[in-house]
C-alpha cells in the first residue's frame, strides 16, 4: 500500500460533515478535493464548487464526475485496491508538483466560465426549454 503519510501532516485536515458556511470556507482555503465516489451522482456540486474555489478535484469516474470534474479522473472501481494505489499516487504527485498554483488558477478559472448562471441557463432554454 502507498504511503498516506501526507494525510498527518500539520498542513492537512480531513473534514467529515460541516456546515455550508464552512464547507465553502475550507474550499476556498483547499489545494485539492480528495472524492472517491462511489455513489453515481447526476452532477456532483461539490466537485463544481470546489473547483469554482481553486481545490483540484480529484475522483472517480462514477456517475456525472466523468463529465463534471475537469482535472484529475481515476477511472475504474475505487473500491479495488489498485484503484486506491493510483488514486494515492495521484494525489500526492499533484500535492508536490511546483505548479500547483497555476493549475489552480487555471482551472478556477475554466470551472467559473463553465459555472455561471448565466451560461447554464442559456444552456436549458437552447437544450431543454427549446421547442424546435
């Protein structure tokens, strides 16, 4: 098993159920989302949101976070231990990479475009609401 050493170190937490002020709180101060679903979600808001925050998201490919997540995708089972080695490999090469600002800066920034209201809603009136 790969070592989960960084998972006790001073500068990382894990979080179980918080409240909503909080929870966007530690997004905004997050450098990565850690989210081995396997629940198959229609969209998963939290990876949105994360992103939409700066904290790279990093999962599994079940249900929407195929189409929704926008960094990192482990496809296959998380529940199989092989999944989980890469999935550790994943997250601790993106901890350590010295880029890791930029690319959170990038994706922030893709994921707010992607994100807006405003494009979402002109999405559901062409491809929803649309009666042609």
């Amino acid at each position: 098993m790969r070592s989960t050493g960084w998972l006790r170190s001073k500068n990382v937490r894990f979080l179980g159920g918080i409240n909503r002020r909080d929870l966007i709180y530690e997004q905004m101060q997050a450098q990565v989302h850690l989210y081995p679903c396997i629940y198959e979600e229609l969209f998963c808001i939290s990876v949105a949101e994360s992103m939409v925050a700066g904290a790279l998201p990093i999962t599994s490919d079940c249900g929407a976070l195929d189409s929704t997540n926008m960094y990192r995708i482990i496809k296959g089972n998380p529940i199989k231990m092989a999944w989980q080695a890469e999935f550790l490999d994943v997250a601790n090469a993106v901890l350590f990479n010295p880029e890791l600002p930029t690319i959170q800066a990038e994706i922030r920034e893709k994921a707010i475009a992607r994100f807006r209201p405003e494009r979402i809603l002109k999405e559901w009136d062409e491809k929803v609401f649309s009666r042609g």
